[in-house]
C-alpha cells in the first residue's frame, strides 16, 4: 500500500464519484477505479457499495477513511516540515482550540512564546475539547486548549498518557441586553434568574461549561429555560444584546461587548476552566517548549 493509494481513496471518498474524483487528481477514470480494486483486495474488504445509482462508503470504509485521512495529514506535515528546516525554518506549532473568546484570552501566552521560539510556526485548529483529545493522540495537534479533563474521555487513555495543567481559571458573570431591569446592578444572586430564559452553548462543544451552569442555577433552587444555543460565546453574546435571553459567560468576553450587552458580577462566585493538554509520550521539542511558557504565564495569571 502506497500514499498514492490513500490520496485516490480520499479522493473517491470525499466526491462519492469515480469520475469526479479523477478529474481532481488529473488521472483518468480506469486506472483510478483500478487502483481502488486493488487496495480493497490488499485490505480484504470493500471500501464502497457499487450497488446502487450512487456511489456510497460501507462501515469498512467510513473508518479506513478516518485513519487514512490521519496518515496523509502526518505524511504532508512530514514533509512541510522537512521543507522548512531545509530553507532555515523551524516546526510548526498546531494548536487546538475551542472557540474565539479562548483565542483572545491566550494571546499575551501566544505573544511570549513567539518573542522566545520565533522559528516556530503557529498552526490554530477550532475543534471541540473531546476531538482535541483524539486529534492529540492521533497527532493531528500538537497541543490544545480545553474544558474537559482526561477522565471522561475514552478507552484510549487508559494506555496513551494526556498531561494537563490549568491556564486559564476564569470567572463567569451575567450578560444582559442593556435594557434589562437589571442590567444597572452592581451584583446579581443566581436565584433572581429564576424566571429568565437562558442562552448557553451546546452541551455536547462545551460540557463542562453547560454544566457550570445548570449547576449554579440547580444551587439556586432551579433549573434554567434555555431557549437558544450556540457553538460560539460571541453567537450567545448576539442574542444577549437582540433581548432573547441572559447568559452566564466568560468575563474575558467583557471587551470586546460592552457596547451591546451588560455585563454583571455573579454571586456566588462561578469559575470555568480551561486546560492546555499535551502528550506525555510523543509531544514534540515544540510543544515541550510551549508547556513551560504556558507554565509560567498561567502561575502569573492565576495567582
């Protein structure tokens, strides 16, 4: 089996079409359907159902395509890399994160460990914190930023070992549309938004912040309408300021939406949490590096 060989079955895969896909890899058809033959006979299964007018990936097939999709990634990296040490370039850098309001918060760590490892190319990759996990032992990031510790995640970890350590201990606060009773308040107490509608991110992006804040309102004697969701801080913040709702963000979101939406002290105290992960067993001389900057920037922060 040769790269080759991969990138014509991603190619078959991504199209569903044999006469798409060589259009895409400038071949003609019959060797590319020739070729796909030959890879399911060396694997002893079938890659795609024939059987019908369309072109279809069978179960074999749908979990060769994740694995071969990783290989070519790692092969291309491989080589981008090689390219850039040979012009006089360093490694790159690619880091998981989950969503905007995370991006700003780490610049000034990002700023650091540019200024000290400058050869260093940064690489960013949006993604949830469960596929942060699986992209890290698949070495498709070299580092990631996340709300989920190592425990709830799955079989893999039990034998590939996930170092994690907290960088950003965050408070929560309550965003209001402007016009809201109580948006002029110095603090409000979670039990006066009994009777609001809430706005959260999804659950299944960010669960540990969902939960935060089911839990504080569940502390508070009740449990919150929501009736909107977003997979971004900033969509929440957009229906806050349009009157939809209230919610219970990140006060590092504060800046950027002051002039749209209020933001109010919360009591009792609520915090999130975001951890930078990295492999304890493969990370590379990058990732290492970026670690021990981390390192220090959280010790400063979080004091």
């Amino acid at each position: 089996m040769e790269l080759r060989h991969l990138r014509y079955f991603v190619a078959v895969a991504e199209t569903l079409h044999f006469g798409r896909a060589a259009r895409k890899l400038n071949i003609s058809q019959p060797p590319l359907t020739q070729q796909i033959h030959n890879l399911e006979d060396e694997l002893g299964v079938q890659l795609f159902d024939r059987s019908k007018r369309q072109v279809e990936l069978t179960a074999e097939g749908e979990l060769f395509l994740k694995r071969a999709e990783v290989i070519l990634h790692q092969a291309e990296q491989a080589a981008a890399d090689v390219r850039r040490v040979s012009q006089g370039g360093g490694e790159t850098l690619v880091i998981g994160y989950m969503g905007s309001a995370i991006l700003r918060e780490i610049v000034p760590l990002l700023r650091e460990f540019h200024a000290r490892f400058p050869a260093v190319r940064l690489e960013f990759v949006i993604m949830r914190s469960d596929e942060q996990y699986e992209a890290l032992l698949d070495g498709r990031i070299d580092v990631g930023f996340v709300d989920l510790t190592v425990q709830p995640m799955s079989e893999r970890f039990r034998t590939h070992r996930v170092d994690y350590e907290l960088v950003v201990h965050e408070r929560l606060c309550l965003a209001l549309n402007p016009g809201h009773a109580l948006a002029d308040r110095e603090c409000v107490n979670v039990s006066e938004l009994r009777d609001e509608p809430f706005v959260t991110l999804q659950r299944h992006l960010f669960p540990s912040n969902y939960d935060k804040i089911v839990g504080q309102c569940q502390q508070a004697g009740f449990r919150p309408e929501i009736v909107g969701m977003s997979e971004q801080t900033d969509v929440l913040l957009a229906y806050v300021a349009a009157g939809v709702g209230v919610a219970l963000v990140p006060s590092c979101t504060e800046p950027s939406w002051h002039t749209q939406v209020s933001f109010v002290a919360l009591e009792p105290v609520a915090t999130v949490d975001v951890h930078l992960i990295v492999s304890a067993d493969h990370g590379s001389e990058a990732a290492a590096n970026f670690r021990r900057v981390s390192a220090g920037y959280a010790r400063g922060r979080n004091r």
